[in-house]
C-alpha cells in the first residue's frame, strides 16, 4: 500500500549556474503551496556533502517519504541524490528530479519567465513524485568475461590491463592485424616509433592466456543487459593458416596488385599480402574484395598454408562488458583543397610518416615524386578548426605536434632541404611545446597566416601564396613538396557500429561519452565503455591513457560479480488483462509471452529481457500492462501540471 | 487571456537517450531559446501513449512535440521510435478530426547531438502557435 505522500522539495543553486536566471527563494516559496508538499528548501550546492546532507536530515525530521530534487540534469545527479535518500532509509526510486539548469537556467535569458518555468517543472515533479512507488532492482550473476572492439592501441591496453586482472579478454580487430593506425605512425618523441610502442603492446598479448585475439572479424550482432550482453562475432576467412612461415613465395606468383592502404596509398601491394614487419598474427592474409581465386599462390605455397575454401565463421560471445576502441579516420581532403589530388609532390601527413619510417615504401629516405625535394612546406590544420568548407571545428590535437616531429626528423637527415611549417597557431602542448624550441633551433621557418593559404601549381611546380600575419605581408613560398597536416575524423564505417551497439554520436560525429569531465570513458548505454580516438581526436598516449581509464571501469563493473539492474519494467495487471496480444508482438526483446492464470491466458513479462523502453505500455488498450517508474497516472499527473492543472 | 499576450505553452515527451540529451546539450552549450516549452521524460518515444497527447490538450496546452531517435537504427530500443512514427502518423489524422490543427503536434527526431535542431523545432512551433492562436476549447471537450 502506498503511504500517504509527504513530499520533500530541494532547490538548487549550483553556485550561480541556477541562480543567476531563477529566483531559487522564490520556487522554494512556491513548492510550499504544492499539494503533499511538507517542506521545501534551497542550498547553494545540493550535490556537496552538506546539501545532501540536509536532504537526509529533513527526510528524517519531518518523515518525508518522497523528495523531489530541483537542479541539473537527472543523467547528472540522478545517482547521487538517489544514494543520499537511500541512506536516509527511503528507497532509492522514491525521488524525482526538476531539470531546472540545462532546461532552464541555461537556455533562457529572462530571469522572470525561467523562474516562471522553474516553478511548473518543481510542480510537475511534484505531481509524479507524490505518485511514486518504492521499486526493487533485480540482481543478475555477471560473465566474467570482456569483449574489447579494435586492435589499436587503445584496445590493446585495455585489453592488457583487464587480462591482467584475471578477466577474460575477446579482442576483435576488423582488419587482419593488430596494430591500428598507430603501427603505421612513423616517428614520436624520444626517437620512437608507433611501431614500437605497437610492438610492445603486442608481446604482452601474445604472452597472455587470458586474451583470445580474432583479426579480419567484426560485431555483426549485441543485445542483453550490462554483466550478460550477448555478442556475435562474424570472423572472416584469412585463407592463411599458422602453417605460414612468411617465405612471401606467394606474393610473388599472386597477379592481383593493389594500393597498399598499409602504406597510405604510396606504394601496391598483392591480394596475398603481409600487412607490415610488425603485423600480428605473423601470418599473411588474402584480401578477398579482390582475390579473383586463381590459385597461383596455392601452388607457390610449399607449407600447404594456404586454403581458398575457407569459410567465414560465427561466435556467440557471453560477455559482462564492452570497450569500444575502434578509433578514427585520417581526414581525406576533397580534391583541390590546398591543390590536394592535383599534384603528385602534395601528399598529407600520414603519408609523410610512412616515407620517413624505415618500415616505409622508401626505407626512411625522404623520396616524393622521384626525388629528395629541395624545399618541402607543411600546412597545419588541414581538416579542422574551420580553416576550409569542409573542414571540421574542432582541432584534432596531434598534427602540430606531429608535423613538427616529421619536420624536425627531415632536418636530422638532410640538413639542406627548406622547410616551412605553415600555421594559424601552434599547439604543441605539455612537454611537447620544446619541439617547437628545437624546430626553430634546426631552422624550420614558420609562416603564420590567418587566412588560409592558397596553392597554386603552375609549370615549375607548387607554389603557396599566403598573407604572413607577423611581418603582414603577402608572400610566395616555390617548393618542390607540399604536406598537408590533415586530422582525425570519426571513422566512415561507425554507422554500423552505432546500429550494432546503440553506441550514440556526438555533435563533431564521434561516439558520445556520457560527460568528458566526469564519466570519460563510458557510453550512456551503462556496460558500454569507450577508449582512444573513438571519442575524439587523441594522440598515442592519450588513447592508451583511455585504454587503461575503460579497463579500470570495466573492472569496477565486473569484479562485484553481479550486477543490478534498473527497475523500470513493464509489470501485467492479471485481472486487467485481456490477452489480446498487441504487446507481445511489439516487444523489441521477445519478453513477453502468455501464459495461463486462473484458466485465461494473460501476458507474461519475463524481467530479465525486459529493457524498459515501455512501448508495450503506451499500446496495451486495458491499461493492464504498465511501465515501473513511468506508470500512465504518473505521466498524466505530469501532463496535467506541465499545462497548469487548472490553475493556468 | 488577451491574444495580445498570449504566450503558447507546449508539451513535450522526450525520449531519455536522445532527445531529453539533445536538450540537456542545448542547455549546456548555452544555446538560447523561448521558454515555453514543458519537458516530460520518457525513456523511449514508443512510450507515449497517444492519450497523453489528448490529455495535454485538453489540459490547455497549445502544441505538442514528441521526440524520440533518429530513425532507422538511433533508437535505443531497437525500434521503439519505428512504433512512434507508425501511431502518431495515425493519430494526426484523427487530431483533425476533433477539430485540432495538424501543426499543433509535431514528431521530431532529434539525436543526442541535434541540439541546433532542438532550438530550431521550439522556434518553429511557436511561430506556428502565435499564428494560430489559443486552442479552441470546443476542440478537446469531446
């Protein structure tokens, strides 16, 4: 039975985010007049220890037994305040939240009208939280066991690290090796290599039991709850098996010549092929977009590693956890943009590691369109802050320091070539900022422009005007090469992997964590983690930085054993119930089924695959069925006081 | 209630993953935008059973949004906004049948990160409102 409301209304300030745009005293006045409302208050932090506090020194004063918290966003504060009435005795779902800053203090500028909402919301959740019920979570045992998507550096710490833990580790890269982009990022700081870094990521993998690696596969199908997703993996066939000893017999006879992505386009490889020195597992791949099947390399191969029947194969995964760690895209300029496509000599960033890396198409020699240029020029922001139409807004945090790693390293090996670093601003941050010192010191000359520059090809090559902001002048730069420092952009296949994971987007396109500041590596999807660049641009250490950030959470999740779930379930009124079906079909999760009670045949919830989305609810013409926490007389009571319950 | 001063006030169920999202950003990002507008949250558009749509007008509201995720594939719930689409297109129809405009309901989808569209959705619909003016009250006595 439901006792007697006795509402406890709580206004915050947030310091001046609140207060600044409603008259906090003035709402607080006003929840007193609301029907059940025993006492209402306002504080200037009701998240800080003292505001919850007196949230459960009131409850307890005046037996309150519903409390209704007016401040930020419930996917802000919602946990805590629903842990403080907790410790006062009262059941966690027992409160309701006001969202008075982001839907009010933050978007309206007069304080008049803003307070005027303010009121309407406290009274609206007034009128919900005096019909709230006490609700129970259900426990669930949780799979000890994580699935980790991309092989990159972030999802090989994560991995790493939740292997050493003792959890079982799924670590599914789309391409046929580990590594990810940063396998294929030249040179670092501390004469360092991404390969490097790659390869000492892969030793601890392959020396740890607990991590199952699948290359050439992907998440084709998730469902289920945090501590038991279910997870099915499609692992396409590599044609290769361990029999390989890398001889490379094959590549030689394979007739089918390809760019070589590895190489960002700068060199061809074969249909049979090994990604690079460093790939894992040390096997070769055929690429079967192109494969025409012609079975020269069966022949070639004296191992017998070679099967060009090979099937694909599924796997359903029982898995506790998910990091997501697929990373990004390099941005790819539109043809013409800075002469991109127009030229040979012009190429980008990510190209240019790959000729100064000694694993690279020339051995580390500085070779671009035949020859070592005399005068070689790098423009920063390609792709970002704005600088072009189809640049993005954001900037993408590596590139300057990256292009003037790249441009202090052409300096080490060929002293007498030009190179210009052609700028809006430099952000080379942290420790970062003396590569700035020691570019200037091997004189690399900076251009600064606030206007993009423009480029030009004319017969004697590639020509760059550009207004130079510092001395103001608009000057002309003839080089002989031209690299363009492109950023990161979230990847072109994230699509499916938001169709897949219910995985969301964020306004520059990447996957949305829950808040940059306070939960950074999580998903809003609770059991959902996200680690590196695929959350926004990141260099190495700040992806592997990430990688450990989700392993620990993942961890947090799972070393409890079980897990509890929201209670927001939908719940059948037997008596009501008619059996007629409509919810049964309309169930995304199949949770509902009939069964017989008292000889009829009534729906039947099964909780566990219930996810609350309450659709069956909105659709059941008896009213039979009804959603916890979101029941019909709890949203009409909130509809009636959003439009003035009579009182307009 | 002169027509003079006549502030619309609207109604709006969004769903908890992207809507509700998409307005707590327009909130965080400052972006500013008339206060008329009363948010319900629910967790999934294929929550809102039409009747709440009835019971808000009848109640003296002058427009309703429901807003839930992008279709296809945005929907948290696989398709619960697929389920929204199919009855609300339904309901429009009978919306002008009780003497209700059609522009006093709007299904949008917003995504977490839409907040541009969020503040463009609200403007829209108040101009639409202030052009029709105060609900009549024969509309919704049925």
């Amino acid at each position: 039975m439901i006792q007697e409301p006795r509402v406890g209304v709580f206004i915050c300030h947030c310091g001046h985010n609140i207060a600044a745009k409603v008259d906090v005293k003035q709402v607080a006045d006003y929840a007193k007049t609301l029907p059940n409302v025993i006492v209402s208050h306002h504080y200037v932090f009701m998240c800080s220890t003292v505001g919850q506090e007196l949230i459960r020194e009131e409850i307890k004063k005046h037996n309150l037994n519903r409390v209704v918290v007016a401040a930020c966003s419930p996917s802000m504060h919602e946990p805590t305040f629903r842990t403080a009435i907790e410790s006062a005795g009262l059941n966690k779902y027992l409160l309701e939240m006001a969202n008075i800053r982001e839907h009010c203090s933050w978007a309206h500028s007069d304080k008049e009208a803003a307070t005027e909402k303010a009121k309407d919301l406290v009274r609206m959740a007034v009128a919900k939280a005096s019909l709230l019920e006490p609700l129970e979570e259900e426990e669930f045992p949780v799979s000890p066991t994580v699935l980790v998507l991309g092989g990159g550096v972030a999802g090989m710490r994560a991995a790493i690290d939740l292997a050493e833990w003792g959890f079982n580790v799924y670590l599914v890269e789309k391409n046929p090796t580990l590594g990810g982009r940063a396998a294929l990022t030249g040179w670092l700081t501390n004469n360092r290599r991404g390969a490097d870094v790659v390869n000492n990521l892969i030793n601890k993998i392959v020396d740890n039991k607990n991590i199952h690696v699948f290359t050439n596969a992907e998440l084709v199908e998730f469902s289920g709850f945090p501590g038991n997703f279910k997870a099915k993996i499609k692992v396409n066939p590599r044609f290769v098996n361990e029999k390989c000893i890398l001889c490379g017999e094959c590549e030689i006879e394979c007739p089918i010549e390809v760019s070589n992505e590895y190489q960002y386009g700068l060199s061809r490889r074969k249909a049979i092929f090994f990604p690079f020195k460093a790939a894992y597992p040390p096997i070769y791949v055929i690429d079967q977009r192109v494969c025409i099947k012609c079975g020269e390399c069966v022949k070639a191969c004296q191992y017998g590693a070679i099967n060009l029947a090979e099937q694909s194969l599924t796997l359903d995964l029982n898995v506790g956890a998910i990091v997501i760690a697929t990373g990004y895209d390099p941005y790819h300029p539109p043809k013409g943009e800075y002469a991109y496509g127009l030229h040979n000599n012009i190429i980008t960033l990510f190209q240019l590691e790959r000729l100064l890396d000694e694993d690279g198409p020339t051995q580390g020699k500085l070779i671009i369109g035949g020859a070592v240029p005399k005068r070689i020029a790098f423009i920063l922001c390609v792709g970002s802050r704005n600088t072009t139409p189809s640049s993005k807004n954001y900037c993408s945090r590596m590139c300057c320091t990256s292009t003037l790693i790249n441009a202090i390293k052409i300096k080490e090996k060929y002293p007498d070539i030009d190179v210009y670093v052609l700028y809006q601003d430099i952000n080379t941050y942290g420790n970062d900022e003396t590569l700035y010192e020691q570019a200037g010191e091997k004189l690399v000359k900076f251009i600064k422009f606030e206007k993009p520059p423009t480029v030009d090809i004319s017969p004697e090559g590639i020509v760059i005007d550009v207004y130079e902001t510092t001395i103001q002048e608009e000057i002309s730069i003839p080089v002989d090469a031209l690299v363009l420092s492109v950023g990161m952009v979230p990847r072109r296949d994230q699509n499916e992997l938001i169709a897949t994971t219910r995985a969301s987007c964020g306004e520059d396109g990447f996957i949305r964590e829950v808040h940059l500041k306070l939960n950074p590596v999580e998903a809003p999807t609770h059991g959902i983690f996200l680690a590196g660049a695929v959350t926004g641009p990141k260099n190495i250490i700040e992806s592997i930085r990430a990688g450990s950030a989700a392993a620990s959470k993942v961890a947090t999740l799972l070393s409890e054993g079980k897990v509890r779930t929201e209670p927001f379930t939908a719940n059948v009124n037997e008596e009501r119930c008619s059996g007629c079906r409509i919810c049964v079909g309309l169930c995304p999760y199949k949770a509902i089924s009939l069964r017989e009670i008292n000889d009829r045949m009534v729906a039947y919830v099964e909780r566990a695959l219930c996810m609350g989305c309450g659709t069956c609810s909105a659709a059941c013409p008896s009213g039979a069925m009804q959603q916890y926490g979101f029941k019909d007389i709890q949203i009409m009571a909130q509809v009636v006081a959003a439009t003035g319950g009579g009182i307009k | 209630m002169s027509t003079n001063n006549y502030e619309p006030r609207i109604v709006v169920f969004a769903c908890n993953w992207c809507s509700y999202a998409a307005i707590d950003l327009a909130g965080t990002s400052r972006k500013l935008y008339p206060p008329n507008v009363r948010v319900i949250r629910v967790m999934c558009s294929g929550r809102v059973d039409p009747q709440f749509v009835l019971e808000a007008f009848k109640n003296g509201a002058d427009g309703v949004i429901v807003a839930g995720c992008r279709p296809p594939s945005d929907c948290h719930y696989i398709n619960g906004n697929i389920k929204a689409l199919r009855r609300f297109t339904l309901f429009k129809r009978l919306l002008e049948e009780l003497g209700i405009e059609k522009e006093r309901f709007r299904l949008e989808w917003i995504s977490a990160a839409e907040a541009d569209k969020w503040v463009r959705v609200v403007n829209e619909m108040l101009e639409e409102l202030r052009r029709l003016g105060p609900l009549k009250a024969e509309a919704v006595s049925v």
